[in-house]
C-alpha cells in the first residue's frame, strides 16, 4: 500500500517539477528489441539533490539517500508499454523526475501480397488494387512500406495512422494502372522498421511477387516503312507485333500480286510489283495497321557509264594515232623512217 502511494507521488509531482528537475540521463532514449537489455545512468545536475532513484516495473532501484547518480539496469525487456521515470529528492522538501522514453520492437514475422485477380488475365488500362499484409510488427507507427513493379518503385507508404506498442498486423493498399508493357512483370512489397534516429533501420522483409498477366492490343516494334528495292532483289517485309494474346497477321497486296500470306508476321519474296503492302495484327484486345511502301530503286549506270568513257576514250586515242601516220600523198604508213619525199616507199610490184 505504502510503495503504491509512493509511485502516486512520485508521478504526481513530476507532472509539475519535470520541466526544471535538476538530472540528466544517458542515455535520453531507449530503442531496444523485444527482450533485450540495456542501462541507463541517471545523473544529478545540482548539489541541492538529497538523493535519487529509479521506478520501472523491469530492475527499479527504489530511492538511494545521498547519491549523485544512479543506473539502471535492465537484463531482459518483456514489456511493450515500459513506464520508466528517473526521479530525484530536493533538500527544500520536493521531489522532481524525469521519464526515460523506452521503445520495443520487434520485426514482421511475414510480409505478404495479395489481390483479388492474382493469377489471373487483367486488362490494359485499367486500374487494380493489391494489398500488402505485414504480420505482428512492433511499433506500428515505425512501419514503412515499399512497393515494386519489375524493378520500378513505386510509393513509399508510412503505417496507417496506428499507434500500437504491441505487435499489430497492418495492411497497405496500393492502386496500380496497367500497361501492355507490364505483362510479365511482378509485383511485391516490402517492410521495414525505421528507428532513427535513436535506434536502427532494420533490414526490410519482402513478399513473394505477383506476376501480372496484362492482355493487350497489339503494339508495332517500328512505325510505317518506306523501302526502295531493285527489281528482283530480295524484300523482306517485318511486320511482328507485341500482344498478349498472340497477335494473328493478315496481308493486303498491291494488284496484281497474289501470294500466300496467311498468318504471316514476316512476308519474304522476290521484288516485282512497286506499291502499298499493308498488315494487319489482330488479337482480341484490337487490331493495328502498318503499311510497307514499296518503290523501284534508281537503276545503277555506273557500270554504262564506264563503258561509254572507255570506248569514246579509245576512239580519240585511235583518232589521234591516225593523224600521226597519215603521209603527205593521203596514204597512211606505220614506218615513218622509210619514206623519202618524191620516192615510192617500196620497191616494183
């Protein structure tokens, strides 16, 4: 009964003497694990302390008459709502503390994810809700969530506003918009205690993955083409499409080629008829067009061209050797050493 109105006085009077009492404690803040242990010293900061004490229901030390400081020790915390008040006696008959700020924590057992259209076909451009589960985690208010799409981040979310000391089971919600893109990709969260700064920043805890399966219209890898082909040569026309389902391919040809196409991402051939090749990719989200423009290349003349300057070439030297053997009577002679003006340049015939 006595120590009972003794803790009485000692929390009323330190509602009104806390602001000015006269003690440091070191350290200001506890953050330790659910059953761990730490010490904290309590110092007197005047010589008008008669005395000093501890009261914590985990290694209180009563009052002690005549000390200037005082620890306190605690070998095993297995409380979540600690109440631990240094307290000191004055020698003008009043008494003053200080409250020792604990915090216990302790890491998620597990982090799940969860949807209601988990492992099933979700539609481009609409939105989805997954939930993040984090399982007895302690304190609440420590709690930060970390969202992933493929290996995007997304939102970073603080706890939901809960202010337990006990460990607490939270949920998180998390709006998503789906693209074509993000088929295949997965989804998950991740938690974590954040301590700082008196105490750690825990390692995070991560979900297993959702992986999303987004149907889609299909999508071209690159827009129209416009090819310049020669006449014969090889034409190769790519038009494959990203879809989910499997886009199916149809062809339109320009008049008056015909050709098998059917289901043809990829349409090969031989060159003959300039024109507009169009494509379709089709599945049950939508349809998209490309069209191939296909046009005769300019015929290569540089071959004619080398030709020509060859034979001309040839015809002007031949032209200028002519005037250079051509005798004064008319008459052309490939030996210009025997000829003697006024004779004949051979002998009787």
């Amino acid at each position: 009964m006595w120590c009972f109105i003794f803790i009485c006085l000692v929390g009323c009077t330190a509602k009104t003497a806390s602001a000015s009492c006269p003690v440091e404690m070191s350290p200001g803040e506890v953050v330790v694990p659910f059953g761990g242990f730490f010490s904290v010293t309590c110092r007197a900061l005047s010589d008008q302390v008669r005395g000093m004490g501890w009261e914590s229901p985990f290694g209180g030390t009563g009052f002690k008459e005549g000390v200037t400081n005082v620890t306190l020790h605690v070998d095993s915390l297995r409380g979540w709502r600690v109440n631990t008040i240094c307290f000191a006696n004055l020698r003008n008959g009043t008494q003053c503390s200080k409250i020792l700020p604990v915090t216990a924590y302790k890491m998620a057992d597990n982090v799940t994810i969860s949807s209601e259209y988990a492992a099933k076909p979700m539609m481009e451009d609409f939105i989805y809700s997954f939930y993040c589960r984090v399982i007895k985690v302690a304190p609440a208010r420590k709690v930060t969530v970390q969202w992933f799409k493929g290996n995007q981040s997304l939102d970073l979310m603080p706890e939901p506003g809960v202010g337990n000391h006990e460990p607490v089971d939270l949920m998180f919600k998390q709006d998503l918009q789906l693209l074509g893109e993000d088929d295949g990709a997965q989804v998950r969260c991740e938690a974590t205690l954040d301590l700082r700064p008196s105490g750690p920043r825990l390692h995070a805890v991560s979900s297993e993955p959702i992986q999303l399966i987004v149907l889609y219209r299909p999508t071209f890898h690159q827009d129209d083409e416009n090819l310049s082909l020669p006449v014969g040569g090889n034409m190769t026309l790519n038009c494959r499409a990203r879809g989910n389902p499997a886009p199916q391919y149809s062809w339109t040809l320009p008049a008056p080629l015909k050709m098998r196409t059917e289901n043809q991402a990829i349409l090969t051939s031989s060159f003959q008829h300039p024109g507009t090749y169009q494509c379709t990719a089709a599945n049950s989200q939508g349809a998209a067009v490309k069209r191939f423009t296909v046009s005769e290349a300019p015929r290569d003349r540089t071959t004619f061209t080398t030709l020509v300057v060859v034979f001309v070439a040839l015809g002007v030297l031949l032209a200028i050797g002519g005037l250079l053997s051509v005798t004064p009577h008319g008459m052309f002679s490939c030996k210009k050493s025997s000829y003697i003006s006024g004779r004949p340049t051979s002998g009787p015939v």
